[in-house]
C-alpha cells in the first residue's frame, strides 16, 4: 500500500506540464502610440487574420500614420511584447517565459527532458538498488524529490529550472523502478497477479488530487510549492519501509532478513525459525545460481525474438497514446479541471476493473478488450462535434478512454512478466518498457500536430490503439499456463 502511495507524486510530476503551460490565449502588447484605441480595436487591427497567433503584427508606425492603408502592403514585424489572457490562470510557465512563437518549442522540451530523465532515473537507480538495497536508493530518490519539486517552483531562470527538472525526473523514474520492486518482492502466489494492478490505481488519483489543487491556486509556482510540500511528506517513510527480505537474503544478510520476516511473521500470527531462514536463503541461492540472460539474449532466440520485438511495438504504442491523450486532454472540454480530474477518477476505477477482468478472462484478452474500449472512445470523441452543449459528453468519453489505458497498462504489464522466463524477467520486462519511456519523449512532439489540424493528435492516437490490438494477437495466452524459468522454456511457450 505505501509503495502504491508513491504512484501519486509520480503522477504529479509527469503529467503536471498540463497546468503548467495549458493552453492560453496571448496578443501583442498595445504600444503607448494607440492609448485612444481599445484593447479590442488594437487586437483587430495589429493581426493579420491568416494566422492564428499574433507572433507577427503589421507595423505601427505605417498603421499609425494611415489607419487605412491598404494591409496587404504593410509589411509585418515581430511583436516586441506579449499579454496573456489570465482569466483562467493567473501564471504559467507560458506566460512568465514567453514561451510562445519562436520559443514555443521550450514548452515541448519540459517534457521530453522529464521523460527522458525517468528514463535515465529507472536505469541508474535501478543499478543502486541492486548493489546496495531498495531501502537506500528509495529514500534518496524521495529526498532528491522533495528537494529539486520545491527548487522548481522558485527558480527564476528557464534554463537552470530545465536543469532541476531533469534532476527531479531522474529521481521519479527511481522511485517508480524501486518502489515497483520493493513492493513485489514481499509478495507470492496470487498477489503476484493483483499487486502489479493495485500499485497502480493511485496513478489516477494523483492526477485528481493535482487537478483540485490547480484548480484552487491558478498559479504555477504556487502549485508546484503545493505538490513539493506534499510530496516531501514522503521522507517519513524512512521510519515505516524496511529493507527487502529477498536482497538480504541473496546478499548473505541473513541476519537482517530474519528481524523484518519475525516481524512480519509476529504481525501475520505464522511461527518462523532461524533454521527456517536459512532453508529459505538456500533455496533461494540455488535457484538463482545460473546467470541471468541479458535482453540481447532475447533478441537472438529464435521465438522470443518475435514475442520480444511485439511486445516492444505495443509498449510503445501504449506510451505514445497514454502521454499524447494526457497532454490533449486540455482541448478536450470547456474546463481543464474538470476533464483532468474526471479522468483520473474514471482511470483509477478502470485500473481496479482490471483486477476482475484478468481473474476471469485471459492476459491477452483484457488487453485487446481495453485497447478496443480506448480506441472506441478516441473515435467517439472524433465524431462528436466541438460546440458547448456536447463538452460533457466529449468529457464522458474522455475518462472512460483514459480508463482503458488504465486497464491496459497493468494487464500489459503481467502479460509481459509472464512471457519472460524467471531468470531474465527483469532484464525482459525492464527492456520493453523502456519503449513505452521513448514514446513519452515523443509525445510532446505529436501534440504540437494540433497547429497542423486541431484533432490530428487524437486521430494518431486512435489509429495506434487500433492497431495494437492486432499487434497482441500472435502473442500465446499465459493465463494458467506455469510460468516458465529458463529461456529455453520460455521458448516453447
């Protein structure tokens, strides 16, 4: 439950980018020349209406002399000055960088520099957390958190903020890696299915929680201060997390492992012994005496190489649509508040439908089943028509897609432990998902379609979900199926 609990902050800084630069309305600053003039006589005179921001504006000083002039003869200029529309957000990262026109990219890059330090932050932290316990890198990914969140929200520089913000991705894809881990290693049996599913759920509810707090504070750094304080409550868990009980075992520490399993066994009302321990440490080595096959590995046999290529594809499907509808999501309704947070409830309670989907059906098919319910609501979404009576239900629709992506994500999840054989089902799992993390760095890239055509990113995403459902269906079934332990069994799955 507490390393769940970590999927909220998670989900705060990831997705946080859409109330930081949300889409904003901005005009060119009237010069001091046309003070007879209104704002809204400025506006329509300066832009030229071709285009659909005023990053350039028909000279003042030609327009000053003859207001009358013929606008197809006056050249334009670049407007030395913007104004923000501050009637929804009183600040963003938008408005306070002027990062519009030529600088619009910028925004682009916050995000490709968060998914690309989550990237980075899984891989190294992952590495620690091997050599010297999930504890110890867990913390100091929280502490990073805590630390660089709140540097984030008071740094006046754009690129010194970059630079924080790459630091605090790394330690968000820490504690995405360390957590999952953590929390699957004091789990067997059936939890193996629904824990990988309940970690989850809380993804959503973050996403609620930070759409409330938005909501209330309209500013950006206000909200950013809000999310750190909140998160750096997390630092308390050096006092309730202990360490692995598996890592200490295969690390010789047997010791250690025996005071948290006497623990846990005084809690759980099971008797547990020394000896006991040391069966279990033995047990444990030999199962684990052959080395691990690296993801190359995968690559090179003849049958994993198909199901690996495949499921690499779908991670990256996944991904790409997961963090494009999340950043689209603004354009969506009326209210950003209202669709951010309507959707990561709805997500949250699609996520829990996967529990009980995955009990009754198989892996393959709940994930065909959720992708074919996403991909129905993008295209729903498509043909309904954007005016202020249908919002709501273009809302509706909203959520209940986000939720699929919700379901599919767990259940893609376990399909994929289940595909890899024990020895190597890190290295596999860990392997794939890390398309899912270059999606999310292009993500960003395909929102910015919408200058192209406004629903061209929704249209891309829809296609990709469309297509990822042929793309499970080679895959073999897993459900009830022995988990395979070797790569040579996994081979003949």
């Amino acid at each position: 439950m507490l390393m769940s609990l970590l999927k909220i902050p998670i989900a705060w800084f990831q997705l946080n980018i859409i109330f930081m630069a949300p889409p904003q309305d901005f005009w060119c600053e009237k010069p001091p020349m046309f003070t007879k003039l209104t704002d809204q006589e400025w506006r329509k005179i300066c832009s030229p209406r071709v285009q659909e921001f005023p990053c350039l504006i028909f000279d003042p000083d030609i327009i000053l002399f003859d207001p009358t002039f013929d606008k197809t003869l006056v050249p334009l200029v670049p407007c030395p000055k913007f104004v923000y529309d501050t009637s929804m957000f009183k600040r963003t990262i938008t408005s306070e960088w002027d990062l519009v026109c030529s600088k619009r990219w910028r925004t682009h890059l916050c995000q490709c520099v968060m998914m690309w330090g989550i990237l980075v932050g899984g891989v190294i932290f992952g590495v620690l957390a091997d050599k010297y316990g999930r504890r110890i890198p867990l913390m100091c990914a929280l502490f990073m958190q805590g630390v660089t969140s709140l540097l984030a929200s008071v740094i006046p520089w754009f690129w010194v903020f970059l630079t924080d913000w790459f630091i605090l991705a790394l330690a968000n894809g820490g504690i995405s890696v360390v957590s999952f881990v953590l929390c699957m290693e004091v789990v067997s049996g059936k939890w193996r299915t629904i824990i990988p599913v309940l970690y989850q759920l809380p993804f959503g509810l973050g996403n609620a929680i930070m759409a409330g707090l938005a909501y209330w504070l309209r500013d950006w750094r206000k909200l950013g201060i809000a999310l750190s304080m909140l998160s750096s409550l997390y630092i308390f868990y050096w006092f309730w997390i202990p360490e692995s009980p598996k890592w200490l075992i295969a690390t010789g520490q047997t010791e250690k492992a025996l005071e948290i399993l006497q623990e846990a066994a005084i809690m759980n009302g099971r008797p547990i012994s020394r000896r006991y321990i040391r069966i279990l440490k033995n047990n444990y080595l030999i199962g684990h005496s052959k080395k691990p096959p690296g993801f190359i590995a995968f690559i090179k046999s003849k049958n994993l190489r198909t199901k690996t290529i495949l499921l690499a594809i779908n991670w990256f499907c996944t991904g790409l649509s997961f963090y494009t509808f999340a950043q689209y999501l603004g354009s969506i309704g009326g209210n950003v508040f209202v669709s951010v947070g309507m959707t990561g409830v709805i997500s949250a309670l699609g996520g829990l439908t996967c529990v009980f989907v995955l009990a009754r059906v198989g892996r393959k098919t709940a994930v065909g089943i959720y992708q074919l319910i996403t991909s129905s609501c993008f295209i729903l979404i498509l043909l309904i028509p954007r005016d202020p009576e249908s919002d709501w239900l273009r809302l509706l629709f909203a959520g209940i897609g986000f939720g699929g992506m919700a379901g599919t994500i767990p259940a893609l999840y376990l399909f994929t432990g289940e595909l890899f054989p024990t020895l190597g089902r890190n290295v596999g799992v860990s392997g794939v998902t890390t398309f899912a993390r270059i999606a999310s760095m292009i993500a960003p890239a395909v929102v910015t379609l919408e200058s192209v055509m406004v629903d061209l990113p929704l249209i891309i995403v829809a296609i990709i979900s469309l297509c990822q459902i042929l793309l499970v269906l080679p895959l073999p079934e897993t459900k009830d199926v022995p988990l395979p332990e070797t790569l040579e069994e996994a081979e003949h799955i």
